[in-house]
C-alpha cells in the first residue's frame, strides 16, 4: 500500500497525532527520552531501568553526540561519516573506558540510545530506533507501505550491523522526504500510525509445524504468566514449528514446548542474530538433564553431550522428537495433547529432478485441473515491461489481461526446485512482489517441490501472512476448492 497523504493529514491534524508528533519535538530532559523508549517498547524494562537508560543517554549525549557542531552536518554524505566516526571511536567517561574502540559488537546494544540522541541534534537524517527486539514490525511496516530494506549484513560482520542502522536512516530519509514529513512527524508514523493499521491486519492461520527445535533458557525472569514474545532461535526456523524449551540451571530441565508464531528473524541488531515469537505454550513434566544423560537414547545426543551448551536454535530431527515424547508419556502425560510433526507427500508417479519438473508436474497439472489453460487461462514468462523498455519474464501469470498496453494479471506464480531456506523463501517473495506490482497482481504463489505459499493482497503483501498448501494435500477436495477459491478471482 503506497502511503496515502489523505489518510496521513486527517491523522496528524487529530488531537491524538498532535499529541504523539509534540511527544518526539518537546524532549527536554533525558527522562522524557526514556518515556518515549519504554512507551514505545516496553519490553525494554527486561534489560534496562529507568536510571540505567537515562545514564545511557546522558553519557552519549554529553560525551560524543553534544562535540558535533551544527556547520559539520549540512548534507546527507557528512551525516554518515559523523555517524561512523561515533561508533567507531569507543567510549571514554573521564578516566573510565565504557566502550573500546572498535568495538563493535558491544556498540549494538547502544545503538537505540545512541539513535535518540542523534535525532533530537541532526533530526534531518537520523530517526529514533525503538524497534529493540522487535526487527519483525519494522518489516511489516515496510512490506506494508512497500519500502525496500537493505539487505542484512552477515552475523559476525559487527561493524558493519552497526552501519546498519544508518542504512535505515537512508531509506527512511528518501521515504520522509517523498512523503513531505517533518522528521518528528516520520517518528509519529513509524511508531503510531503505521502500528495502528497494521494492528487491524488479519492475521493468518499457523501452519502445520514440520520442524521441531530446541531452544533455552531460564522463563523466570519474564514473570510465570508470560506467555508470548521475543525468544532467540534458528533462523530457518518456520512459522508453526514446535520449540522444546530447556530451562538452564538451576531448573537444568526441559519444562514445556512453544510454537513458533512468525518464520525465523534476522534481526541486525540482536547480538544472537535470530529470533522467532513464540506463544502457545504447553508445559509438560519436567525432563531433567539428569534423566536426559542416563536414558539410552538420549544419552549419545551430541547436544545432551554437551550440556545444552548452544541450545538455542539446535535443529531436532524427527525421531529426537519421538523419543523425548515417549519420555514425557511415560511420566503420566497424554501426549496427543502435544503438537505432531507433519511430514507432506508428494503425489503418486511425480519424479522432481529441476525446476521445470515442478513447472511440467505439479503446478501446471494442478492449474489444468482447477480449468485453467496454457495461453487462454495463463501464461509462461509473460514478457513485461519495467522502466525504459526493459523485460522482464515471470514464471506464470494466471489471469492475465492481454489488451494492448494493459499488463495486468490477477495471480502471479513463481516456481523453484526448493527454497531450502527461509532467505531464498524471502528472495523469491521480493522478486515475485515486484512483478505483482508491475501486473496489479492480488495473489502470489510460490511454489517448489514440496509446498504451495499463497499469499494474499490485503493492502498490501505481507511476507508473514501466507497459507502453505502441500502437494500431497491437495488430493483432499476441502483443501482443494480452498486454494481454487483464493485463485479464482
């Protein structure tokens, strides 16, 4: 959904959207920089108190935000130098060293206070960076309002994570700019209005888990109610999946399961890299590492070997799982109260070896038999034009209007052998998102050998919001007409 200035001048012309833009414009003291950071992310008070944040904030504002003069910043160039000359330069109070120099992995962590102090000097280019473990909404909001993010730099690459967020800035800055926002009125968009409307967002349904995983750590420190959030995991792991948790000493037992709500994160900003949220939890009898350590399946398991040591993130193949559950049913639980791995099939006489294998037997015979045709109903590599006449060629475009100087097609489909992972899942969704842009598509499909991803337009394309639909799946008539509905339209 492009950004829609109606909607945004109705917004900002309310009470409430002045009230929110004056919150980012009136800060006077660092206490109301602390308020706007525990507003705004309140999973904030996990790692730091109000003292500790204000300190925090002090510190970089009088020792090293406060030296810029005001003629050093005129352009946009000179705004990232000064930005990687801070972060690059460690931290020294009086006689005490915080921060060595160049040392970047620790320079995270600092990087949401550091972002205040630099929007309230040099408002023009850097915006407050509240999203502290929340790397997930800031990608909803670009998916929504279809900004392109840069791409992610790898995990041990520390300084140039820390560039990271100038990279944002960059594009935020375009995106302000384009849009005529003041800067304290792009802070009221990211944090307000945006998160207003993507709140009335459907959700959609979690699919089937077919990946179990452990993950750890002690849950005590996030209260025993605590049900849902942030929690460091692989980041292959996919929306649906089962996590075991092992909650470290002094529990050393495995204590309940969770299912994964959104497909594994990069998150730039998080020291451990990846993350997933998790809800739905089921506690269990508790699995002592005791208990672990003399069973005789578990007892050769090179992570059980190790302590736990890295659980976080360790992948469980599917006999890991059957075992830890004969463990669980033999302590008095019913266990068909707990998740089960699914494991899709293929159709019957299917033999996949390269892509066009999935293009020749899986997806053009499932479209034959909703009645839907080569060059009447869709079409292959349907050439169409992106800026000064250059072509480009989609997989299959279904629905397509063929009149002259309209390309447009209702549903756009991408095929691949197999998206082994989850970034090759995001690459092929980026691309095939452009070309719905260009066609006006409402649907896309990814397909490879294993699985159908339908995702819907709702405003906009969600990378989250997706429905997976197995090939072996479709043999049932219910699953069948579901997914021919969603492309018949």
């Amino acid at each position: 959904m492009k950004f829609n200035q109606y909607l945004w001048n109705l917004y900002k012309n309310s009470p409430e959207g002045k009230a929110v833009i004056s919150s980012f414009s009136d800060r006077k003291e660092w206490i109301d920089e602390e308020q706007l950071l525990e507003h705004y992310n309140p999973s904030i008070k996990d790692y730091f108190n109000k003292e500790i944040i204000c300190e925090i904030l002090e510190d970089f504002w009088c020792y090293k935000v406060s030296d810029i003069e005001s003629t050093e910043y005129p352009s946009l160039d000179k705004a990232e130098g000064i930005y990687e000359e801070i972060i690059s330069t460690g931290l020294r109070i009086e006689d005490e060293e915080v921060l060595k120099i160049g040392d970047f992995n620790l320079m995270l962590e600092y990087i949401p206070f550091l972002s205040m102090e630099l929007n309230y000097l040099l408002g023009e280019y850097f915006f407050p960076y509240l999203y502290i473990d929340r790397f997930y909404e800031l990608k909803k909001l670009a998916d929504y309002f279809e900004i392109e993010l840069p791409p992610i730099p790898k995990k041990p690459d520390y300084k140039n994570r820390c560039m990271y967020y100038w990279e944002l800035c960059k594009v935020f800055y375009y995106f302000r700019i384009g849009n005529n926002l003041t800067p304290n009125e792009l802070s009221a968009f990211m944090y307000d209005y945006a998160p207003n409307l993507l709140h009335t967002e459907e959700k959609s349904e979690i699919p089937q888990p077919s990946q179990a995983w452990f993950i750890g750590g002690l849950i005590k420190g996030y209260g025993e109610q605590w049900t849902t959030g942030f929690w460091q995991s692989n980041q292959e792991t996919k929306k649906g999946d089962i996590l075991i948790h092992y909650e470290t000493a002094p529990i050393s037992a495995i204590t309940c399961l969770w299912i994964a709500q959104t497909d594994g994160i990069i998150d730039p900003f998080f020291h451990y890299y990846s993350n997933t949220y998790i809800s739905n939890r089921i506690d269990i009898p508790h699995i002592t590492l005791k208990e672990l350590q003399e069973d005789e399946y578990f007892s050769n398991h090179p992570l059980i070997r190790k302590n736990f040591q890295g659980v976080n993130g360790w992948s469980m193949s599917s006999e890991d799982y059957s075992e830890l559950l004969r463990m669980i049913k033999a302590k008095g639980f019913d266990i068909d109260a707990l998740p089960k791995l699914y494991t899709p099939t293929l159709p019957k006489n299917v033999s996949i070896e390269k892509e066009r294998d999935v293009e020749l037997q899986l997806l053009e015979p499932l479209l034959n038999s909703m009645g839907w045709y080569e060059n009447k109903d869709f079409i292959r590599q349907l050439p169409i034009h992106a800026g000064r006449g250059h072509r480009i060629f989609p997989d299959y475009a279904l629905h397509y209007d063929n009149k002259p100087d309209e390309e447009k097609a209702k549903v756009l489909i991408e095929a691949k052998l197999y998206m082994k992972n989850n970034q090759e899942i995001e690459e092929a969704f980026l691309q095939a998102r452009s070309y719905a842009c260009l066609l006006e598509s409402t649907v896309i499909i990814l397909c490879d050998k294993r699985c159908l991803i339908v995702y819907e337009k709702k405003d906009s394309f969600d990378r989250d919001r997706y429905k997976k639909y197995y090939w072996g799946e479709l043999e049932n008539t219910d699953i069948f007409n579901e997914l021919k509905n969603k492309l018949n339209i």
